[in-house]
C-alpha cells in the first residue's frame, strides 16, 4: 500500500520504559497546607514524576523561612518553586517585594529551580545576580490566557525573554485550535537554550505529550484529574501509562484519533500498549480536531504518521486525501489514514473489514470450512437493518464477499438508495420480521435500537430470528443486546458489536504499521477497559 514500513531503527531496544528524552515530568502542588504538600510530593514520587512544582500561592497560611525550609528539605524530588501573581494567572495578591523575597529565599534554601514572570524577571535576576548556587537555574515564565500568537510575535517573546538572563524559557500560550501547538513545536525545537512551551487548554494537550519529541525542557503532569494547575493539563500518571511519555524521543511516530469529543476515546490505550508490546518507537495521541483541512495542512510532516478518523469528520476527511482504498471510496466514510512513504495521504474504512471478518469466522466455526476455501459469505442471504454509516459499511462488505443483500430501514428511501448501489434489495424495517424466502440467512443489525438506554427494545421479532442461522449487533453497549440474547435463544450464532470494534483496531494497526496486530492484548485492554 506504500505507506512508511517500520524499519529495525525504529525498534526501540527495550520495551521496559527506558527514556528516549531527557525532558522532565514535573508535577504542581496545589494543596492549601504544607502538611498536604508534604503528602502531595510522596505521591509525586511513587508515580514517577521527576520534579515537584511548590504553588506557593496556593498555601492558606504561608510562613516564608520555616514552610519553604520543611518543603524543600523534606521534597524527596528537586523542587521548583513558583509563587504565581493574580496578574499572571495565580492566586498571590499581597505585597509584590514580599513576594520576590520569598522566591529568593527558596534559592537561598536550596530549591532547584525557580518560576519568575517575565514582567519582572529583569530586575528580578540583576537583585540575585552572582548569588545563585551552582545548578539552581531560573525559568522566567510567560502566560497568555487568551490565544497563541504568529511564530514571530513568539520568536520574539523567546528573545525578550532570553535576554533577562533566564536560565530555562517558559512560554505558556492558550489554543485556540490544534493547529496553535505547531508553532509551539517549531520554538522549542529552534530554541538555543532550554525552553519549556505549553500550549494551554483541551485543545493544547498534544504540546504537552509531545514535549519531549519537540525537545521541551519539562512537561506538567498533575496528580489527579481534578488538581490541575492549567486548562489542558493530563495527569502525570496518564502521560507515563498512557502515553508512554517515557519512549517518546524526537524520532518518535505520531498517530492519534482525530475527531470532536475525542477525549472519550480508549484507542490510545491499545495502540499505546501495542507499540509497547513490541518496542515499536511510536505514539498515539488524542487529536482535538475543529478543522480537518487545517490540521492536514499543518502537520503535514513524516512525523505525522497515520491517524483514526471518528464522528464527525469521516466525511470530511475524505476531501483532504491522496489516495482512497475503493471500497471507503464507495462507503463514502473514512476512518483509517496512513501517510504514504511520498507524504501523501492514504485512507481506508476498517469498520466494514472488522465486522465482516467477525461474521466470516463465525460461519466458518460453523460450517467448519476454512479460510482457503473463500469467504463463507458468498451466495449467502444477507439482511442489513438500517442505512446509516455502520449499514453502509456492513452491506458494501457482504456485496463484496458475494453475498447477496437485503437492506431493510425505517426510512425507505434510504434503503432503496443504498440497495441500489450495492445491487441489493431494498425494503422497510416493518417488512422483516414477514421475510424469509430461505432458511439460514445472515442478520447483521446497525440500527441503533436496543442500545443503552433503550435495552428493552429490539428492532426485529424474537419469531422471525429462526431464519438466521447467524445474528450480528453492531451496538456494543450494552454488549449482548437484547436482539443477541434473544437470537442465541433460537439457535443462532451471534456475533457482538464489540468484535466489530477490536477487530476494525486489528485493521488500523496493520495499516499504520506494516505488522501484525497484538490481537490477544488488544482483547485483553478490550476487556479490563470496557
Ligand atoms: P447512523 O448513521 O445515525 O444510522 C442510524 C441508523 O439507525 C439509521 O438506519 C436509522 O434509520 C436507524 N434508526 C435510528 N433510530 C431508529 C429507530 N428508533 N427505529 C428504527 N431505526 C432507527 O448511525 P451509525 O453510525 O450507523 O450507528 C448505528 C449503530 O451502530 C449505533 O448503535 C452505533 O453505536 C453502532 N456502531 C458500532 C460500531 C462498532 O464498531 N461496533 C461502529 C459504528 C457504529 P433512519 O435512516 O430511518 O433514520
């Protein structure tokens, strides 16, 4: 198919975590007493951050000298120290020379690193100029709440900020689209001396896994979900175990699912897991997507390897392709993008493969006929309930296998016209449960009657389902639907929308990468996960 194969450099030599960067994950204390703070840097540890940020501004009752001594002696991680304004986003409203002093003091006291405002980072760094202990540094940090600014006003900000003498650049903008974390990337690979860049908010989240390939200083991972220091941060937890923060390098691959709400999506778990499982030097991310074509258009690098596509660009991504395998051509839905080895894109619908092979292995469990031997589904009686994306998937897979198909939909029309194209024959739901011209027929529901809430319901009669010798849902939630159940209950075979679901993953994954799918971890995740 021409997309990039893995090469044996890509083969990362263990699989165990060791680190492909040097970036650090740090993580914010937010609690209100030192007490929690202490509590809150144990955690820290045990979850494997590198550095503790200590939000002083977030401390009710502070007492400079002996709260910063007990923080940062008893830190079992280096300590960064940071003491944020209200006029830079924090909570601190007092006296701003107390304020500097206290930053000082946590020099003086042996903190690691300290976070000063660009707006007075230049007086700042003059008051400790020839006191700073060797390998304490300075990050003079800048935030904009509000947006991401063109690379050169950023460019800009990086000099300014570079010539108040900061040791370490922190540059934390707001996205607006997912587009904005480019031209983070572009500052922190160009930048001469360490910069940490940060693009804030849900749409910024791949500035922050991707820091280390961008070769970001640090990275911020908070310690629960609901403790985040910014809009957009994961948990320091979810980067490590999730994302696999520690593999990732600057060749690292990235791949992810694009689409809105995508946060939902439990594909980085497998995929992650995978290319784990198999020391492959890649990633796969959540892509908050609002603009198909701008996102194409911007990463549009080798890097930018392969990408799912769910609700609601399948459509839409269509436009932005090279290539289209002919039959998500004729489906008219994407869900699968490889870049090819000339950059191109190439795409693919797995949906239709998953589930059709799914059903072919059932059949042939039962005819006992193996798969030399051709598809099961050849010359079989095929009845699609429902038009719909999953129908279409469903009825051009059948007609490909040679099964001869039945679309049966609420809407008339819209079974007609998919009939057509597939050269089957069209008819309304109502009729289905009176159709059965020969015993043995294959069902395969995508209709989305009988999913959650609605488990009571079922979209043919429990009489009618003797005719089938096999039974497919699409739905998946709940997993045995009341059409499966009762279908199982009559002799049929079934076959669970959660088949469909792996086994279109199975597809994606030799797709992106050449190989074989882990088929058994991906069960296994399928299952402690669903
Ligand atoms: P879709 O494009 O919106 O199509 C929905 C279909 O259901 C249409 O044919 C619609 O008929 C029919 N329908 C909806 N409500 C109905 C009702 N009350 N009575 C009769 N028919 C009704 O949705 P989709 O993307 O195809 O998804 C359909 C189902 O498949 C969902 O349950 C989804 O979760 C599942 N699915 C599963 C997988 C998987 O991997 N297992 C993948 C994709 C989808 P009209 O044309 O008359 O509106």
């Amino acid at each position: 198919m021409g997309s990039l194969p893995f090469t044996v450099s890509d083969l990362q030599t263990s699989t165990s975590g060791t680190r492909s960067s040097p970036t650090l994950l740090c993580t914010p204390l937010m609690g209100t007493t030192v007490d929690q703070m202490l509590i809150e840097m144990g955690k820290a540890k045990e979850i494997g951050s590198d550095v503790v940020e200590i939000r002083l501004d977030c401390l009710r009752n502070f007492n400079p000298r002996p709260d910063l001594q007990v923080l940062i002696e008893r830190s079992p991680l280096p300590t960064l120290v940071t003491y944020r304004p209200i006029w830079e986003g924090g909570q601190y409203e007092g006296d701003e020379t107390k304020r500097q002093d206290a930053l000082r003091l946590a020099m003086e006291l042996g903190a690691d690193y300290i976070d000063v405002e660009l707006e007075i980072a230049h007086d700042f760094n003059n008051s400790i100029y020839g006191k700073k202990p060797e390998n304490f540094k300075v990050i003079v940090s800048s935030h904009n709440f509000h947006n991401t600014p063109s690379s050169e006003a950023i460019g800009n900000l990086v000099a300014r900020i570079q010539a108040t003498g900061a040791d370490i650049v922190k540059i934390a903008t707001t996205a607006l689209d997912i587009t904005d974390c480019a031209r983070i990337f572009q500052i922190m690979v160009h930048s001469q001396v360490p910069t940490i860049g940060i693009v804030m908010g849900e749409r910024g989240l791949i500035s922050r896994l991707l820091s280390p390939k961008f070769g970001g200083y640090l990275t911020y991972g908070a310690l629960e979900a609901g403790a985040i220091s910014a809009p957009g941060q994961p948990t320091a937890k979810d980067l490590l175990d999730l994302y696999n923060f520690r593999l990732i390098g600057p060749d690292t691959r990235v791949y992810g699912i694009i689409g809105k709400p995508v946060g939902h999506s439990k594909s980085p778990l497998l995929f992650n897991a995978a290319f784990k499982s198999v020391g492959l030097n890649a990633v796969y991310v959540h892509f908050l997507v609002d603009d198909v074509k701008k996102f194409f258009d911007t990463y549009s690098s080798s890097d930018w390897a392969g990408c799912s596509c769910t609700i609601p660009h399948k459509e839409a991504a269509l436009k932005c392709m090279n290539e289209i395998d002919p039959i998500a051509k004729k489906i008219g839905a994407i869900n699968n993008i490889v870049r090819r080895s000339d950059g191109g894109l190439m795409a693919f619908n797995t949906d239709y493969i998953g589930a059709i092979a799914g059903i072919e292995d059932q059949l042939r469990g039962l005819n006992g006929t193996n798969p030399a031997a051709g598809s099961p589904l050849a010359g079989k009686l095929f009845v699609v309930l429902g038009a719909g994306g999953a129908g279409k998937s469903l009825a051009y897979g059948a007609a490909q296998k040679g099964a001869r198909v039945v679309v049966a939909n609420r809407t008339y029309e819209r079974a007609k016209e998919l009939a057509d194209k597939v050269g089957g024959q069209a008819m309304t739901l109502a009729e289905v449960d009176n159709f059965h011209p020969e015993e043995g027929m294959v069902l395969a529901n995508t209709t989305s009657v009988g999913m959650k809430p609605k488990i009571d319901e079922t979209p043919i009669s429990k009489q009618s389902l003797k005719h089938y010798c096999l039974v497919f849902d699409a739905i998946y939630t709940p997993k045995e639907t009341r059409l499966l159940r009762e279908a199982r209950e009559t002799g049929a075979t079934i076959v669970y929308g959660t088949e469909m679901l792996i086994r279109q993953g199975f597809e994606q994954y030799k797709n992106f990468t050449g190989l074989p799918a882990p088929e058994e971890l991906f069960r296994q995740l399928m299952e402690k996960h669903a």
